[in-house]
C-alpha cells in the first residue's frame, strides 16, 4: 500500500494502473488497467500534495488478500483550491507468480 501511495503523489496513470491486475477494479469506475489508466488520466490537472494510507486489518486466504484501512490525501484541483479528503478503502490484493502482488479491486468511501 504505501507503493500506492507513492504512486499517486506523482499521479502517473500508467504506474498506478500497472499494480492492478489485468482485470483489476478501481471501485465501480473502472474495469481493467485500461480503463483505469484512462479513468486516471482525467486527473492530469490535479496536484496531489500529500497522499497517505493506514492499514487496519489484512486476512490472508492461499493467494489472496483482503486489506483495510483509511487514507487521507490532500489535493491542489484545478481551481487552485486546496482540498483534503480522508475516508476508508478496501483492497482485495492476488499473488501474481510472475509480479507478486496486485490489486484485484480497490474501493474507498471518504468520510471527510
């Protein structure tokens, strides 16, 4: 997780989509790294100033992980308003022999 969060401080779509799994899930919005990456993109004009996550819980099952915790973020949006968000995420994680692991799906409910 905190390679995420390293990823998306620099918001390189393509970084951050490459540690799904092909058929990964970013919540309801996006199916697959593709559309993830795309989906990312229409965030080129943000600027994340800080970016940070904590894990609650992880349970492990043979080749998967389900992981939870909370984030926090505060972003410069266009506008040039600075905005902070903070809520919960959940991510289930596969073990990939050939990449180790990925995320399978990823959902975050901000409360904040």
């Amino acid at each position: 997780m905190k390679n995420y969060d390293h990823l998306l401080m620099g918001m390189n779509a393509d970084s951050i989509a490459a540690i799904y799994a092909p058929d990964g899930e970013l919540g309801k919005i996006a199916r697959g790294r593709d559309s993830i990456r795309n989906f990312l993109n229409t965030f080129k004009n943000f600027r994340v100033l800080s970016q940070s996550s904590e894990t609650n819980s992880i349970s492990l099952d043979q080749d998967s992980a389900l992981q939870k915790g909370i984030y926090r973020q505060t972003v410069v949006i266009p506008s040039k308003d600075t905005v902070t968000v903070q809520g919960n995420f959940t991510a289930l994680w596969i073990w990939s022999f050939n990449n180790g692991w990925l995320i399978r799906r990823m959902e975050t409910q901000p409360t904040k």
